[in-house]
C-alpha cells in the first residue's frame, strides 16, 4: 500500500477518471508498496453446474477484493478504480458503479463481488483519503482479480471415412478454458491411453495422442480404428465434451484397382483398333471426298 500526504486535490468524475493524480500536488511523505495481492477467482456462468470439478463450485459463490487499510473513519473518502487501457470507477462517492451495483456489495473499505465473469478480470486499486496536520492523507492498495474460466464444448475435426495404411489426424480445440485444458480421446465411449501399447488387442498401436494441442493422429490407420470418436477439454475448473463423429476406415482394394485398370486398357485398345480399321478401309478419305 503506498502513503502520500498532499493538499487541494481536485474532485475527479467517474465519465473522466485521471491517472495523473499527485505531480500537481506536493507531497509529504511516501512509505514503500506492501506486497501485490492477487485474488482467484471462477466465472459463474448460471445454472450450467455440470461442467464444474467439486472443488471449483466451492469456490464459485464470490470473490472479496481487500483493501487493507488499517482503519476507518467517518472523514474517510474511498475510491476503487479498475485499471487498464481506460481506468474506469467501480465504487465513487460512496455508490458502486456500473454493473457492479446489481452484484457487488462494501465491506468496510472492501468489495465482494458474486457472480463473477472473465471480464471482470484485471488490476483494481483502492484509494483511501483522509484528512491529517499536513493536509490530504492518501493510501492505496493493488489488487488483481484472475478469473479461472472452464472450457466451453471443443471444436472437433473427425474424418467420416479414411483409407487403411494412410495418414490420418483428429483434431480438438477449446478456445474459452482459462487455464488451458487438456484434451482425451475416446472411441466408442472408451477413454484412449496415452500409451496405445498398453491398451487391448482390438486397438490400433499406432496412433500418437498430444493432449496439449488436442490432435490424435494415426500413422498407419487401419479397419480397427473404425468406429465413433469424441473429445475431452478438461481443466482445474471444468469439463466438456464433443459429440460423437464416427470415422470409417476401408481397405484399399488393390484387385479391384488393377481390374478397373484392365478394362480401361482395354477400351482405349478397341477404340484404336476401331479407328484403324475404319482408316484402311476409307472411311475417312470417303467422307472428305464428299464434302
């Protein structure tokens, strides 16, 4: 918290709020900043509950931005400002500003705030002035509130069809979860090991899971990989899944390939027989002849 001792500042308003506070101002006295406090907090998002870990709905029902100053008195004039880019109010001439006014609540010199959202999240400074011998006393204090956010239903990239022996790749992304998930694969309902070694006979060991950037990637896909695939976005926060995409996997006939390449053949060559034949006979030189 620092102390400054100062005379005849101006009152400010809430539409304009100045960070140029004291250069005006002579000061008396100056005391070193008391540690940083940094307060964590979960957004609420309504009723949606199921996506929260028990651990982060105790710690969903508010957050209390303190400020510690050591007492207060009835000459006692408090401000809370949200810094930033803009500086905005959040409490001013004894009322809490903006949205804050259906949510937040004083106590003494410090703010709880219920139902807290990812924009809620910054750096907020109390100022407490006071009267004293040498004129205006000032304290303020620092806080920064970090909002933790669950991850909202990933984004999932699943091919419906692939080829056996090829190169294949799923991808999962959440873009809201603060801090950043960690992706699951799933087949058929069943969670994938991140070792495909250590998993059953009817799986493919070939794939490789990053459950950083969410891919799932098969280096050699094959008929066993078939069936439905979803995703996992976990953090300390919460959960949330993708719905089922299925993926099938054929073989590549290589018969049937080298069939349809015969018979190709085969109608180019009947086609140039066709064509020679009707030259030795004149069919062409006829046609231009009567023309």
């Amino acid at each position: 918290m620092h102390h400054l001792c100062y005379k005849d500042m101006p009152e400010t308003h809430p539409d304009h709020v100045s960070e140029k506070r004291f250069t005006d101002h002579k000061a008396y006295g100056f005391s070193a900043p008391k540690d940083h406090q940094v307060v964590t907090a979960i957004e609420y998002q309504g009723r949606d509950v199921k996506k929260f870990t028990y651990v982060s709905l105790l710690l969903l029902l508010e957050v209390i931005l303190a400020c510690k100053y050591p007492r207060k008195t009835t000459s006692s004039r408090l401000e809370w400002k949200k810094l930033g880019r803009s500086v905005s109010f959040v409490y001013y001439q004894q009322a809490l500003q903006g949205d804050f006014k259906d949510r937040a609540e004083m106590i003494d010199f410090s703010i709880r705030i219920k139902n807290v959202t990812r924009n809620d999240a910054g750096k907020y400074r109390c100022e407490v002035s006071a009267p004293s011998e040498q004129g205006q006393n000032l304290e303020e204090d620092t806080v920064t509130l970090e909002v933790l956010v669950a991850p909202g239903v990933p984004s999932c990239e699943v091919p419906n069809s692939a080829l056996s022996g090829t190169v294949v790749e799923l991808r999962c992304r959440d873009k809201e979860g603060n801090p950043p998930p960690e992706y699951t694969w799933f087949k058929d309902g069943v969670r994938l090991l991140g070792n495909p070694k250590l998993g059953s006979e009817s799986t493919n060991s070939s794939y490789t899971m990053n459950t950083k950037s969410g891919t799932l990637q098969f280096n050699t896909v094959s008929k066993l990989d078939s069936g439905e695939y979803s995703c996992e976005a976990r953090n300390s926060v919460g959960y949330r899944r993708c719905p089922g995409k299925r993926m099938q996997v054929d073989d590549l006939h290589v018969s049937g390939i080298i069939t349809a390449v015969v018979v190709v053949a085969l109608v180019v060559s009947v086609c140039g027989l066709g064509v020679c034949y009707a030259q030795r006979k004149g069919y062409f030189s006829k046609e231009t002849s009567f023309q």
